[in-house]
C-alpha cells in the first residue's frame, strides 16, 4: 500500500491538496496521511508585552488544526480512502520531512502559496524547503484564484 503525505494547513489551497492526494491514493490503492504542523507565534522583544502568553495562542492554533484534520479526515472515509491524521507543532519543514521519513511517504502533496520572491527571502518558503531534502517525490499544487469549497 503506497503512502501519501498531504501536508495541509488552514489556506485555501488545502481542499486541493487533500483532493490531489485522495486521487493518488485511489490510483495506487494507497493511503493518506493528512499532516499539519502548527507554528507558535514569533514574538520579538518589542512586542512581548503584547502577548503574554504565548501557550494560549499556540493552544488555540493546535485547536484549530486538529478540527480541521478531522474534517477533512471524515471526507476521505466517506470517500472510502484510508487515512491518518498526525499534527506537530514547531518548523513546517523540519516536521514535513521527519514524518516523510518516518512513515516511508511514496509521494508529498503540498501547496505553493504563491507569495513573493521577496517575501519567501524575508520568511523562507516551506515548499522550497521540503523540495530540497525531501526522499520521495513531490506534487505541489499551485496557488489558484479560484474560491476553494
């Protein structure tokens, strides 16, 4: 049974990528494992005062996520496709490629978030990062302009 890594976050690219990673599944008589990772808020000293706390915020992000797994984890059962869900929290890269490892992924469905240039220098790019060190093939999905159901 092939593995397929979806690796989902709450943008509108994700119903897309889950798609993309059902269809995968169906046609190699694989599973999906749905992985999202939660990133704590990036606080720099100035704005400290601001949040004091920091668990609340990461709390309630971890919240959120493991809704969303869920939700979409109930729409690939009824489309009578095998899935896991797995969240982490910390580096989107780091945990997408550790889990990629770890459950022997046969392919990667992701997203491009189509930002800039500019900004993926300033913040760096998840997708570009999983592309260069990830152990199996990748699919990325583009950004699309379209609302996503």
């Amino acid at each position: 049974m092939k593995t397929i890594l979806a690796a989902v976050d709450s943008s509108g690219i994700c119903t897309s990528v889950v798609a993309e990673a059902a269809a995968l599944a169906r046609a190699a008589n694989g599973r999906v494992l749905l992985l999202t990772v939660v990133q704590p808020p990036v606080i720099t000293s100035e704005y400290a005062p601001l949040f004091e706390n920091i668990a609340e915020l990461t709390a309630a992000g971890e919240k959120a996520a493991a809704g969303r797994l869920a939700e979409l984890q109930k729409r690939l059962v009824a489309d009578g496709i095998a899935s896991d869900t797995i969240q982490a929290t910390g580096a989107p890269v780091a945990h997408i490629l550790a889990q990629a490892k770890a459950c022997a992924a046969d392919y990667i469905v992701m997203g491009s978030h189509g930002h800039t240039a500019f900004y993926d220098l300033l913040v760096g790019s998840t997708t570009h990062g999983v592309l260069l060190h990830a152990p199996c093939p990748i699919v990325i999905l583009p950004p699309s302009n379209k609302p996503v159901a």
